[in-house]
C-alpha cells in the first residue's frame, strides 16, 4: 500500500482550535492532511483484516507502514497544537517546562529564524573553537562566528556574547522537549514532574478521602495521613551523533530542522519504550524484556528504579493479568481485563489501552466492538495516538508492546516471540519525572576526525500505591495472532 495511492477528501478544512487543555483536539479541525493520514490508516487496517491467507499476508511490511502513519498522525497533531503565532516574551513548552520566547531575527543573514536556533550555532562554533585550541588540532576545518554572529549574540544578551555554558539554549531546550511529549503515543497519557532531586520521594498516593459525621467541638478522626509514598528515582538515556569537521554557522543553522525532528524522534520512542518496559532485573533470567538472557548493562529499559506498565501486571501483580491461553482475542477477553481494573475500569475516558501494533491490527481490529477514528465522527476529540476506542477507551497502539512467549515475556530467541499482548491502566495511576532535561553536549575525536554530540536525559517511572496490590493497571497476554 502506498501513500500516493490515498485520495485525499475535497473538503479544504483549516487547522484551528484546541479544545481540551490537556491532549484533546477536534477530529474536524484536523485538515486534509491528517484526513489522508487517517485515510491511510483505515486502509492498512482493512488490508489485515480482509486477508483471508495468512501466508500471503506481508504482516511485517503492513506492521512498518502502519507505524510510519502513525507516526505522520501525531505530528499532525502536534504541528495542530502548536500552530498558534508565538510573540518575543511569550512562554512556549510544556506546562511546567515552559520559558519566554525569545523572538525572531528581524534584519541580517539570520532574517526570519529563532534566536535560539541562531545561539545553538553560535555555541556550538565557540565550544568547537576551543576544542581546537585545547588540542592543538590544526587539521580542524572551522570557520568561527562572523562579526555578524558575533554582534547579534551581543545585542540579543544581557551580560554580552561570552554568556552561558548551556550547549543548548533553554528556548530550543523547551520546544524540543515540547516535541518529546506532544508527539509520543504513551508519554503524553500521563501528568509529567520536573524532579526536584534524585531520587525524589513523592506523596503520590494518599489514602481515600473518608468523610464521617461531625461532632460540635469533638475533632473528626484523621485519613491515614502515613501515605503510602512513591520514590522516583531516575534513569539515564543516552544518544550519540558524530558530526563531519567541517562546520560553519549557515551549515549548522541549516540542519538544525533535521536534528531535531531526529531528536524528537528518538526521545519520544525510547520515552515511551521506558514507560511500557523498565524493568530493573539485571540477572540471567527474569527480565520482562529479555526473560532467558542476561541484558546488556546499557539497555534502555534496565531501570535504576520503578518498572514500568507492564512489570506490574507481569510480575507485581499477577492477579492483573488475563490469560488468552493462545486463542484468538475475544470480546470477553477484554471484558475481563476492565474487570481487573475494578472501580478503575468504570472511568472509561481516562483508562489507556497499549496494544503491540500487530496484536492492534490482527486482533483487536477485528472486534466488531472497536470503533476507530474515521467512525468517530467531525465533533469527537481526539488525543495523541489515539486511533480508536474499545468500551468507551482509547485504544493507542504501540511499537514499545512487542511480541512475546506465553508468559508475556520476550524471549532471547526471536522465533519464540509469537503472542500477542495488551497492557491498560488508568492515567492517573501512573506518572513520570525527569530529574534532568534535554542536555547536549560536544566533544571531538580526533581518530575519525569527527564532532562528537551526546544528547542525553534522566527519566523516571512511578505508580502509585503497592504494586503487589495495585489494581489499576492490567493487561492480556498470550494471544494468538
């Protein structure tokens, strides 16, 4: 299936308002260019579903077109929530991340582009300078900052050109960490902390609200003010670029787009990897993600502390987990899970289904319950990732939920890996904190002749209340497909 094959509806309708303040946008607000994208979907979806011979079928190949559709969709959205102009002084990012908006240059080679986007190439060349210099590097091919550079550093500062260390400007650093959360699929289901330290202990779970009668002049008996506290406790993950020697400022100024759509790409993917798959075992077993080998010490999900969605239905709780047993998923199945979810599971609107992308379109896709987004209608709001609902519930498919064995865990063995999985929990159950932001930083290797950039930041998972006991977070495992 391809893209060029989609036609678009006639209908020209114009990009405009959010309408909830948190993740929700009008599907009829949207424009033709989600309406092709939604389009797309459907057809993938249909192509799964009307293939009568599974030998034919080119699951893998529908399985990575249906995630690059996906993908198109949240930016859409993304690109939706951010329309709006931003004026010098304005605070842009996430809520609890946000700083002012430094404007845009107004005459001069630079015409037309963000302030910040022009200081991340002036302090990239600087800290390339003095690499140079403290390295005695003559092969370096750097053209420094023009006067020019130079002179609109000076006048967009306070304290003069020289001023900060910070690789990455905070404007850039906010806009690109708006674009880590708005255009993920499990991040943004979920209320985001800027920790205060690490670890950082949070009274996340207070114990139900009691009311009793009053007595005049008698004090009413106390909630179990103890609290059952969660520690967060965060986790580094890391990306590395190499960068040619050759640089200059215009050349910088131009990639900078592609580095970060690149970044944003990548963060969002392994955010949301982290969320569904942290699991802290580090042994020659038991890893949810890798049951019958020891992990590689640098793998993503081996967390420094909480595990993640579904560590807790998996292992902590295995009450939470309903069996498939390898048939085919049905109606009841899911039933069943909500059940799980107990007094969770009748708040439908805030409960977040995870299926893996195939166990969407070969499983779920097919129950006649499942609504999906093109049934929705123009005035449905709609969140990020989401492409349908079942029981009332957004369904957000995932590329963080793989194939696993029986048991709902992955196996070393690639050709064990053949079962389905769905994770649900309620959103407000879970959060996630970051105990350090997007840091950039730049180093040269002079074996390669090449710039060295890191981008790395620190994450951590939480849920509330005793995961051995926790009943808002279930899931299905071993399903046939």
């Amino acid at each position: 299936m391809k893209d060029d094959q989609i036609t678009a509806p006639e209908e020209n309708t114009e990009i405009s308002e959010v309408i909830n303040k948190e993740d929700g946008v009008k599907l009829k607000d949207l424009g033709t260019k989600v309406d092709t994208v939604i389009k797309s979907i459907h057809d993938i979806q249909e192509a799964v579903k009307e293939q009568k011979d599974a030998a034919t079928l080119d699951i893998g190949k529908l399985e990575k077109q249906f995630e690059t559709q996906l993908t198109k969709f949240e930016e859409q959205i993304a690109e939706l929530k951010k329309s709006k102009p931003q004026r010098k002084g304005e605070l842009v990012g996430i809520e609890g991340f946000q700083v002012p908006h430094q404007g845009v240059v107004e005459r001069g080679k630079f015409a037309g582009k963000k302030f910040s986007d022009v200081m991340f190439a002036y302090k990239l060349l600087k800290q390339a300078e003095t690499l140079k210099e403290l390295r005695g590097m003559k092969s370096l091919d750097l053209t420094p900052p023009t006067p020019e550079l130079e002179q609109l550093v000076k006048a967009y500062t306070e304290t003069g050109a020289g001023t900060g260390d910070e690789l990455v400007p905070t404007e850039m650093e906010a806009m690109l960490w708006e674009d880590f959360f708005t255009e993920s699929r499990v991040l943004s289901q979920f209320e985001v902390i800027d920790m205060p330290s690490n670890p950082f202990e949070s009274p996340l779970d207070f114990a139900e609200s009691t009311f009793s009668k009053g007595t005049e002049v008698t004090a009413p008996s106390a909630d179990d003010a103890a609290t059952r506290k969660t520690t967060y406790t965060a986790t580094e993950l890391v990306n590395l670029k190499e960068w040619s020697y050759s640089l200059n400022e215009t050349s910088i100024v131009a990639i900078l787009p592609a580095l970060r759509r690149n970044l944003a790409r990548g963060g969002r993917k392994f955010m949301d990897n982290f969320i569904m798959n942290a699991d802290a075992t580090n042994a020659a077993t038991g890893n949810i993600n890798l049951d019958d080998a020891d992990p590689d010490d640098a793998s993503y999900y081996l967390s420094d502390g909480q595990d993640g969605i579904r560590h807790l239905w998996l292992v902590d709780n295995t009450g939470q987990e309903v069996n498939a047993g390898g048939n085919a998923l049905t109606i009841d199945y899911v039933t069943d899970m909500f059940k799980n979810l107990d007094e969770y599971g009748v708040d439908v609107e805030n409960i977040r289904i995870f299926p893996g992308i195939r166990t969407y379109l070969k499983s779920l896709f097919s129950l006649p319950e499942l609504v999906t987004i093109d049934k929705f209608g123009p005035n449905a709001v709609i969140r990020t990732g989401e492409v349908a609902r079942i029981l009332g519930s957004p369904v957000i498919p995932t590329a963080a939920v793989g194939l696993t064995e029986a048991d709902g865990k992955i196996s070393t063995t690639a050709g064990n890996n053949t079962l389905g999985q769905i994770s649900a929990c309620h959103r407000d159950m879970w959060s996630v904190g970051f105990v350090r932001r997007l840091l950039i930083e730049m180093d040269v290797d002079i074996k390669t002749r090449k710039f060295i950039l890191v981008a790395s930041f620190r994450i951590a998972v939480a849920a509330f209340g005793t995961r051995s006991s926790a009943k808002h977070t279930a899931g299905i495992r071993n399903i046939g497909l």
